[in-house]
C-alpha cells in the first residue's frame, strides 16, 4: 500500500543571462529533489549561473515540487540536462541520455534508518507499520530498500513524502517507523539538524547521481557544460560556490564534480535486473 503526502510548490528559477556573445541556446536543468525547495534551491541555483557564464550555454534550473515531478519533466522532454539516478531503468535508457560526469563523492547506499533512540532494532519490527519514503522514482532510496523489505516478506505501509529532508520530518515527528534512505543524505541531514540515526539495512555501493545530457544537445555544447562542471573545483570562484554548496548541505567533504559515463551506472542496471516487476 503506498500513500503520498504532499509538500512543496513547484519552483522555476532561472539561471541569470551569460555576457554578450554567448550562445544563445537555453536548456532547461532538472536536479533530482535531494532536499527542501529552499535548500536545493539555494544549492543548485549558484552552480547554475556559473555554469551557463563559463560554458557560453544558457541553463535555466527547473525544480519540480517532488523528486517524481522534477522526473517526469525529463520524461516529457522538456528538459535537456539532468542530475539524476532515474534514466537507468531498461524503458528509459531508450530515451538515449548520456552520462558525462557525477560529484566527486564516494559510492551510496540504500539504507532503512530510525531515529537513534528508537525501540526498533530489526526489520521484522516494521510489519504492519508505516515506512516513509522520498518519493516512488528514488531508486537508492525507495526502490531498493522496499525491493529488500518484499524480498523478506515484511510488509509495510509506504508513504512518500516528497523528498529525503521531508522524509525525515516525518520519521522524527513519530508519523512512519523507519525511513527508506541515501547514506549521504542522512549524513547530511544529521550534520544540518543534529539528529542520530541508527542503521537497520544498507545495501551494496551504487555511484552517486550523474550528470547527464538528452541526444537532443548538440555535442559541442554538452561538451562546454561538461567542461564548466568538471573544472568548477580549479577555479577559485567555483571552488567557492561548491564549498558555499557543501556547507550548505552539511556536507563533510568538499563538493565537485568529475568526469563519468554510463560505464559507471551497471550497479543501477543490475538492480533492475533483478528487481520485482512493480519496481522496474
């Protein structure tokens, strides 16, 4: 059984025009829902603006209210650019999207995480009772750590709350059990709001979120986006708004980006590989 709670408005904010004689093509740039609206807001929209004025490449930030709805823009077409997980799934590499970097952090993993100073110490605890999610396209964390809680027969109420901060609220205001989560966000989340965890499942590493283009962007210019992320961390001014970005989210490591490609997603292939059917 799955339920949504509603939260957030859907938010268009547009990157600031880049200098006279710049390319005057526009793409739109979907990042997938991490945290609050606020806060992946303020994260995204610095390294935007530095992106469209170093690349020449306008591009304009478009956030939907949930994880879900900022995806299912990129599935209708209306964006060209991404930082996603969601493009993995055998229907959707069809689309064509190519990967050309990731952040420079170590691999994730799917978690099912209480608070700390829960009585729940198994999985076998959550029967019956309510597991809050981010959202139905999160494949770190929702799709695997419900395909492990079928794969044990333990069954849940799921409820998605639109994003991992909203999650959270819900599990620490009483209202879900357990939560379904990213590693590096619960680190994040704990070192933003000073709450503990206690980890009851984690799954294998999967890379983190990539980077990536629709066939629908001309080579050159997927190749001046590219270069613009990739060389933020070597340039004083994106060196600033990644460590701005990284204190922002209560990172504990210095934010940037590097270069990547498909190759390294097979970890995402192979858990729908393997996954239920209502997964896939």
């Amino acid at each position: 059984m799955h339920s949504f709670i509603k939260t957030g408005l859907v938010l268009l904010a547009c990157a600031l025009p880049v200098g006279a004689g710049a390319e005057t093509h526009s793409y739109n740039f979907s990042p997938v829902n991490q945290y609050n609206l606020k806060v992946s807001a303020s994260f995204w929209n610095p390294i935007v603006r530095y992106v469209s004025a170093k690349s020449g490449v306008q591009l304009n930030l478009k956030l939907g209210r949930t994880s879900a709805d900022t995806t299912s823009y990129v599935l209708a077409r209306e964006v060209d650019f991404a930082f996603t997980n969601h493009l993995f799934s055998p229907d959707r590499e069809k689309m064509g999207w190519t990967v050309f970097g990731r952040r420079d952090a170590p691999p994730v993993q799917a978690q099912i995480v209480v608070p700390a100073d829960s009585p729940i110490k198994d999985l076998d605890e959550l029967a019956g009772g309510t597991v809050v999610f981010p959202g139905p396209e999160a494949l770190v964390a929702y799709k695997a750590p419900y395909a492990e809680l079928l794969r044990r027969r333990i069954a849940v109420n799921a409820v998605f709350a639109g994003n991992m901060d909203a999650a959270f609220t819900q599990l620490f205001a009483g209202r879900a059990r357990a939560s379904g989560a990213n590693s590096q966000l619960v680190e994040n989340f704990s070192a933003r709001e000073n709450k503990a965890f206690r980890v009851l499942w984690r799954s294998a590493p999967f890379n983190d979120l990539a980077l990536m283009a629709s066939p629908r962007v001309p080579a050159a210019e997927v190749r001046a986006v590219a270069k613009a992320f990739l060389g933020m961390r070597k340039d004083p001014e994106g060196r600033r708004i990644l460590d701005a970005a990284a204190e922002l989210i209560g990172a504990k490591e210095p934010l940037g980006f590097v270069a990547a490609s498909n190759a390294d997603y097979a970890s995402y292939r192979a858990f729908y590989a393997g996954a239920p059917l209502n997964l896939r």
